[in-house]
C-alpha cells in the first residue's frame, strides 16, 4: 500500500508559531493588559484566516488516519474539507490521494474529476490534479486514459492552462498523451524557451506550427540552434511576436543566414519583434530586418554597439514599410543613423531611442510626419501606442535629470506640434538673457493648447519660457517642476489656472522668502475652497527637498480636503509640530502616503494614519524617528489591513519587528 501525499509542512511550522502567540495571549489576559490581548488576538486572528488552519489541521488528521488503516475516519476529514474549501484542490487531492491508495482507482478518478470541475482552473494546483487524476487512470484495472475518452475540445481547455513543466510531464507519460498534447494548439500558442525547458526541443517541429507568441532566453547553443532553424525551414507558420533576448544572441555570427531567412519566412504573420544583441556586431542589421520583416509593425532593436555599424542599408527597405513603433537602444545614435530609416517608415507613430544625441531632431522634425509619442533618452517606460492614428505629435519625453537637452535643438519639433502635444516632459539647459530673447523671437506667441501633463525642469530662462505656454490653459491636469529657482512665479501661475489634480514640486534651488510662501499660502488656500464643491481638485501632491516649504505653507495644504495620495520628503524647514498638524487634519480620503528622509515624522503621525479608513499603502523611507510602536498604532486600530506597506532605512525598526509587521499587512516591502 502506497503512501498518500503528505501534508504541508508549512502548516506544521505554522502550528509551532500559533503555540507561541497563544501562550503571549494567556499571558496578556491574565496581566490584564487589554491593549495587548487585542494585538495578539488580532495577530491569531490574522495567522487563522491567511493559513486556512482548519484546512491544514484536517488534511494532517486525514493522513493519520490513512497511517494507521482508518480510510473511513480519513475519507471524512477529507470530505469535510472539501465542504469547508470547495474550490480549493486540497480536499480532491487528499480524497482522491487516500481512494488510490487503497487501490480504489476508480473512485479516485471520480474525486480528481469533480476538483478539475470545481477549481478554479488559475490555481497552480489544477496541474498537480490532472497528473494525479492520469496516475489513477493508469494504475486501475480498465487502463482507462482520459486523453483518450474525452473529446479532444475538452482536452484542449484542460491543457492549455497547464504550465510549461506540465506539458512536458504530459508529453512523456504515453504515447496517445504525447500525440494528444502535440496537436492542442491552445496548449501551445505562447512558448518560453530557456534551459529549463530543453526537453521540448525534440518535439519543435510539432509545436511549432501552433506557437503565435515565442520567447527564445536560453544560453545553451544546442537549443537555440534547433529554434533557428525550424524558423528558417518556415515551421513557424503563425508566429506573431518574436522575442530573443541578449542571452540567447551571444556568439550569433554563425547564425547570422539562418535568422535573417527566418524573418523571411515569417514575414507574413509577425507583427512584433524585440531582438536584444548585446555586444554582438556582426549580426542582423535593422534594414536587413525590415526588409525581411515586409509586415511588421512593432521593434524593439537592443545593441551595446553603435546604430552606424547595425543601421544597414536603408535603401533596399520598402518605400512604405508599414512600421508604427521602434525602440532602439545601442551606445550612440546620430542623425545620420536615422534620416534615411525615417524616410522610409512613413507609417511610424511611436519613436523611441536610447543612447542617440541631439542630432537626431533634425530628421525627426523633418520626415516623422506622422510621430504621435517619442521618447529621447529615457530611464522609465514610454506609453505603447493605443487607438487608431491621430494626427500630430501627443507625447514627448526627454531623459529624466543627466545631460540637459538644448532648448534650441527641440523646440522646432515642439513649435510643429505645439497644438496637440498632450504630455511635454523635458529637461533642458538654462537659458541666458540672450539667447531666452532670441526664443521669443523665433517662437512669438508660443502656446501649448492641449497640454495635460507638463514635467520641466525650471532652470533659469526655462521657467520664464514655459510658463507664459500654459497661461489660460484649461488642459492642464499635471504639472510637475524640478529644480525651481523662483517659486512664487509657478504658485502665482497655477493661482490664475484652473485646479491641477497632481501637482509635483521638488529639489527647489532657493530659501524661502516672504513672497514663495505667501504665493503658495494663498495657492493652497484657493484649492482648499475650491476641494469643498470639486473633488478633482488636488488629488495629489508631491513635494521633496524643497526649502521654501514652510510651516505656514503645509498648514495651508492641510485644508485641501481632495487629497487622496501625499509624498513629502527631505522638508528641512518644517517642524514636527507642522508635519503631526498637517496629518491630523488631512482627512479620511487619504489612500496613500509616501515619506522619505523626514526626521520631523514621529510615532504620532502614523497613530494619526491609522484613523484614515480608506488609506491602502504606505512607504516609509529614512525615517529614523519613528518606532514599532508607531507602526502598532498605524495597523492595529484598522478596519482593514493595508495593501503594501514598504520600510527602508529606518533604524529603530529590527528584523523582529519586520516579521510582525509582514503578519499584519498584505505585501511588506524591504
């Protein structure tokens, strides 16, 4: 007789941990510190529901049972909790596991049977279900194989969910599986091929013809080679989206021929490329690409070598090449590298390059006729193309911080489309007096009609240019402003706009005057009756390493009754005493706050956050003075636990009390 599956382990540690919180409740009630009892109770309380003890505790008794021959006792714990948990594969697997055991196959089918029919088919336990459900069928008396007698649509929905690792249990279990498997498309419509998953490469050419989304990421050559090839034979007959990572293109040169007749092949269906070459020079070049490629529309082309020795030749490609969005990265791109590529790809809506210089906007503002989003330098994730064409330039995004971008080589691009930008985010070189003249004069009356989103660091020159673009402006929904050298001209811009809903202020290069605060004061007083009618008012507020942030200044803010997230950090003008007004008097819609390198935040400041019902996450970063005890008063007052709670760097907080804490919030970040 066969031993059934053993219970969790975890749920043995589990009890151990309980044991202890048991004994400090005892120990809490008997002292009679009240406070202390609804703490621990509550961690109980907590370690109960998240763990499903009583599921746990049935499924150790159930295999006790079985031990000791007591099916009867032990098919009754396993019934129960199939009743307690019924979408849950803990109870099928159990009955099921006791029934063969006993060598009850049939009957362990039927228990498998109604788990695959009752669990959800997202949970990971679906896959220990079905090989347990095949491993019955092959060991009762009648060899019955479901592969075999259910009708093959119903096969394909229970082997399409199933992981990679499982299909490949399935492939070598017999014969009639491993056919069964091979010809469920569903089961192979998206592929990942790394070195955990070598054993399908003998079976490539049966899959291949199915696979539309395929990921190569494997370092061994053995298997990249078959992939390669069966792509260059044209076994790929509905592949769609191609990715092959910097690990799967080392030493690529051999392969060059193959690869590029691949794309060849599949020139027809894929739509999606994202090739990363690493340091590899000689390989396939991006006109080499395109021209294969005669009908893909989305590629992302990674190189650690320069866009001069990969670009290609450009005149070969499609006149009309139906391409809409490219992301190169390579370690330098100039205009040259670009000009002849743009004049081919009249369709491109999406631009986006890493590692080019300013050079690039002069083809860009040339030929790019149709560019909706275009990104220069980024270090975040730029927005993927949605909806149909429209016309004109929507989005721009320059490098965040670093080598500031001159305001003359961008701003005729800007000037094209200053009508439908809707999100401008530059950093650029201050401006002289002199050559801040010659803007106005080259771009007189230089609005941004549309704008909703404006990121700009405000160097000297810049802030006097940009403002006068939203003046009037009742688009404006985001304004963002780095390195501001005069604040009181921003506060008394927004004073004449209507409302932002996110305003983000930070690294102010000045001290606070009469005049920053009084402009900001009487900002965030307009946006405080403004909030009592508008919800959308001011639904979010950054400010970080600003000086001219007063007492005074947050006091005000603390009025605006719309806020729903709030980031302060490195605000050395404020007081403790302003910072525990300013959240005691925030208000009940605060969802989420964010504080870094604030040593005026205390202990009654995260008491005063606990009494905000709606709040969900909280990040806490270099904040030295707050204790556990802080942190008790945040979480153990809730009606609810937060969703993520993140600490770092704050020193008064053990690995002691970070394991408590994880107990009580639903994602603890370190």
């Amino acid at each position: 007789m066969d031993t059934p599956i053993l219970p969790s382990v975890p749920y043995i540690s589990l009890l151990s941990a309980l044991s202890g919180l048991i004994q400090d409740l005892n120990t809490a009630i008997e002292g009679r510190d009240y406070r202390q009892t609804v703490r621990v109770a509550t961690d109980v309380i907590y370690q109960v529901r998240q763990s499903d003890l009583l599921l746990a505790l049935l499924d150790v008794r159930a295999h006790a049972h079985s031990m000791q021959g007591q099916l009867y006792l032990a098919i009754g714990d396993s019934e129960e909790m199939i009743r307690y948990a019924p979408d849950s594969a803990a109870g099928y697997l159990r009955k099921g596991g006791l029934l063969s055991m006993y060598g009850q196959q049939d009957q362990a089918i039927k228990s498998y049977g109604i788990g695959l029919d009752s669990v959800p088919r997202e949970t990971p336990d679906v896959d220990r279900l079905v090989i347990a459900m095949s491993t019955a069928m092959l060991l009762g008396e009648k060899k019955i194989d479901f592969i075999t007698a259910l009708p093959f649509e119903v096969i394909s929905e229970i082997l399409a969910p199933l992981s990679e690792s499982a299909k490949i249990e399935c492939l070598m279990v017999s014969k009639a599986w491993r056919e069964r498997t091979l010809d469920c498309a569903t089961a192979w419509n998206q592929l990942i091929v790394d070195e955990n998953h070598d054993q399908l490469t003998s079976f490539v050419t049966n899959i291949a013809p199915h696979v539309e989304f395929l990921t190569i990421n494997t370092y061994l050559e053995t298997t990249r080679s078959i992939y390669i090839k069966n792509l260059k034979e044209g076994q790929f007959k509905r592949l769609k989206s191609l990715t092959m990572t910097a690990m799967s293109t080392q030493n690529l040169l051999s392969y060059v021929g193959a690869l590029s007749i691949g794309f060849w092949q599949t020139r027809s269906t894929l739509q999606i490329l994202d090739l990363n070459l690493g340091a590899s020079e000689h390989t396939v070049s991006l006109a080499e690409i395109l021209l294969s490629c005669s009908n893909v529309t989305n590629v992302t082309y990674t190189t650690e070598a320069s866009m001069m020795a990969l670009c290609g030749d450009f005149s070969l490609v499609d006149n009309d090449h139906p391409l809409e969005s490219l992301h190169l990265s390579s370690s330098s791109t100039s205009a040259d590298d670009i000009d002849m590529m743009l004049q081919r790809c009249h369709h491109l809506r999406r631009l986006v390059m890493n590692g080019c210089d300013p050079s690039v906007f002069v083809p860009i503002t040339t030929h790019a006729a149709n560019l909706e989003i275009l990104g220069y330098n980024p270090s975040f994730n730029i927005p993927e193309l949605d909806g149909s064409p429209s016309p004109g330039l929507r989005m721009i995004y320059t490098n965040n911080g670093g080598a500031a971008l001159p305001a003359s080589v961008f701003m005729p691009l800007v000037y094209k489309h200053r009508k439908t930008l809707e999100t401008f985010y530059v950093s650029t070189a201050a401006l002289t007096d002199s050559q801040l003249r010659r803007m106005y004069t080259l771009y007189p009356d230089f609005r941004l009609e549309n704008v909703s989103r404006l990121t700009f660091w405000s160097h000297a020159g810049i802030q006097q240019f940009m403002l006068p673009s939203i003046r009037d402006s009742a688009t404006l929904q985001h304004l963002e402003a780095i390195c501001v050298h005069d604040l009181s001209t921003i506060a008394r811009a927004l004073t004449q706009l209507p409302p932002l809903a996110t305003f983000e202020l930070s690294h102010t290069s000045g001290v606070d005057t009469g005049s920053n605060s009084a402009g900001m004061i009487e900002l965030f007083e307009r946006y405080t009756r403004l909030s009592v009618s508008r919800p959308t008012v001011l639904n979010s507020i950054t400010l970080r390493y600003c000086n001219e942030i007063t007492d005074e200044v947050l006091i005000a803010l603390a009025g605006v009754r719309t806020m729903q997230e709030v980031t302060l950090g490195g605000l050395n003008q404020v007081s403790t005493d302003a910072v525990e007004t300013f959240f005691s008097r925030i208000g009940a819609q605060l969802k989420c706050v964010k504080l870094t390198d604030m040593t005026t935040v205390s202990d009654t400041v995260m008491y005063d956050l606990g009494d905000c019902n709606k709040l969900t996450t909280v990040y806490l970063n270099g904040i030295s003075n707050v204790t556990i005890d802080g942190l008790r008063g945040l979480l153990d007052t809730r009606s609810h636990r937060l969703d993520t709670l993140t600490i770092k760097r704050c020193v008064s907080i053990t690995e002691e009390h970070l394991r408590y804490l994880k107990r009580r919030v639903k994602t603890l970040e370190t």
